[in-house]
C-alpha cells in the first residue's frame, strides 16, 4: 500500500494540520471581538441612560406608574418565596446543629442566611424572570412595531422616556420587594421553629439577635439595588435591540432574563469580595 505521506508535499501536510488551529483562533478571536463590542455598547447604553436623568420633565410623571408595576405588584411573588424559604432553612438548621451546639442558633442562622444572601439573591432571580422578561418584551414590541422611530420624530427621547424611568423604578424597589421578603423569610422560620422544632419564641429571638448587625440589612438592600438597576438595564438593552417580529420579541425577553440571572450571581460574588471580605478584616 503507497505510503499517504510520499504522495502529499511536506508542505501540504503542515498546512492541513494547521487548518484546525487558525479555525480554533479564529473562533476565539470572533467570541472576543464580540464580547468587547457587546460590553462596549452596554457601557455607552448605561452612560446615555445616565445622562437622560437630568430629563425630569420627561420621565417624572411616568416614575410612579413603573414603581408600582415593577415593585408593588412584585411584592406577593417575593414573600411568597421568602415565606418558603424561611421555612426550610429553619429546618435545615436544625438538622445541621448537633447537640454541643444550643438549638436557639437556628434563629442567628436564619437572620444572617436571609438577609444576606437569600432574600436578595432568590427574590432578584424570582423579578429577572417577571421584571426583566417584561421589560425585554414591552420595549422589543414597541421597537418592532417601529413605535421607538415614532417617539423619536416626535421629539422624544427614548432613554429618557422609556428607559430612565423604568431602571430608577428598577432600583428603588427592588429593595422594597427584598426588604418585605425578609420579613416574611424571618417570621415563617420564627413560625416554624415555634410549631416545627422544639424551640421556643424567646429562645428563637435570642439567637436573632445574638449577632444582629445593621450591616446584615444594609448589605442585603445594597445588592438589592444593585440587581434591580441591572435587571431593568438588561431588559431595556435587550427590548431596545430587538428585531425579527414576535421571533426577535421572544429571543429579546428569554435573553434579557439569562443575562440578568448571570450578572446577579456575578453581582453577588463581587459585594461579597469587595464589601463583605473587606468588612471582615479586622
């Protein structure tokens, strides 16, 4: 049989093994470009939103209307999953704590668990979903059915029309909704321990605040903040791209809710890194 590498220049055989390497950096160097854009745009997106705020006139009377659709209507879909939680957490902290450890810590674990890191993370998830999904999809209907070009010829500006108002009610309520969620997280393990566990009240509040900080409140409002300006953000970049019909309509708002999702754990990994960490350095 005639060897293949006698018949194939040398040459040849080292172009065709390079092939898949110059495809592979090719990829790689299309991903990267395209992310730089993307970031790129994001970021010029957030400085013009930014600079639309000083339009009062434009986006005051409409403040209102968002605080109540996207905090007030929020408000049941966050303590019901907080009530929840609250729950087996409790329970799960229970189970945990062996018996060198007094059974009244179960309320120092649920007010540390909830409030820093449950009630924001969980309720910010929950609204990406309802919030971010809707934005996503009431901006894209709007762009598709070229209803931002009609803004736009009648002297309006779209950031600080549809834009602005929706990410400061973003941001303001969200951490109304978080704030009501840990409420409810606190009193349904406060429940549960009481009913479920033999714990009493008064033991149940003395491990509440046995280590109760302001901080603890403080730090999970920041972020809270931080996921609703994210979320609106996300979901108006997304509506305002949108393209395609009711096709682009749906790929802009299921878009809108995995970027959110993904930037809210990445959110939270940074004030843990940057606030949390630093605050626990002596």
């Amino acid at each position: 049989m005639t060897n293949v590498s006698t018949l194939v220049p040398d040459s040849a055989l080292g172009r065709t093994r390079r092939i898949p390497t110059v495809r592979a950096l090719a990829t790689l160097g299309r991903a990267t470009r395209h992310g730089v854009e993307a970031i790129g745009a994001s970021t010029q997106f957030a400085l013009r939103t930014m600079g639309a705020i000083r339009d009062v006139r434009t986006w005051g009377p409409s403040a209102t209307l968002y605080m109540r659709r996207l905090g007030v209507d929020s408000l049941p879909i966050g303590s019901f999953i907080a009530v929840f939680t609250g729950i087996v957490l409790a329970l799960l902290a229970s189970y945990s704590i062996t018996g060198a450890v007094p059974l009244y810590f179960v309320g120092t674990l649920v007010e540390k668990t909830i409030t820093m890191e449950l009630a924001p993370v969980l309720t910010g998830l929950a609204l990406a979903g309802r919030v971010g999904a809707n934005i996503a999809a009431e901006l894209g209907s709007m762009k598709v059915t070229e209803q931002i070009d009609a803004l736009e010829t009648l002297g309006y500006d779209p950031h600080s029309y549809l834009v602005v108002p929706r990410v400061l009610a973003g941001t303001i309520m969200f951490p109304v909704v978080v704030g009501a969620a840990m409420l409810a997280g606190v009193a349904s393990a406060w429940i549960a321990s009481v009913f479920l566990l033999d714990l009493s009240s008064a033991d149940f509040v003395k491990g509440l605040r046995l280590f109760f900080s302001a901080f603890d409140v403080r730090y999970g409002l920041v972020k809270a903040a931080s996921f609703g300006f994210i979320v609106t953000l996300i979901g108006s970049i997304r509506g305002l791209r949108a393209g395609g019909g009711a096709e682009g309509v749906g790929r802009a708002a299921t878009s809108a809710v995995v970027y959110s999702a993904v930037l809210i754990l990445v959110l939270d990994a940074f004030w843990a890194v940057t606030w949390l960490l630093g605050s626990s350095r002596p």
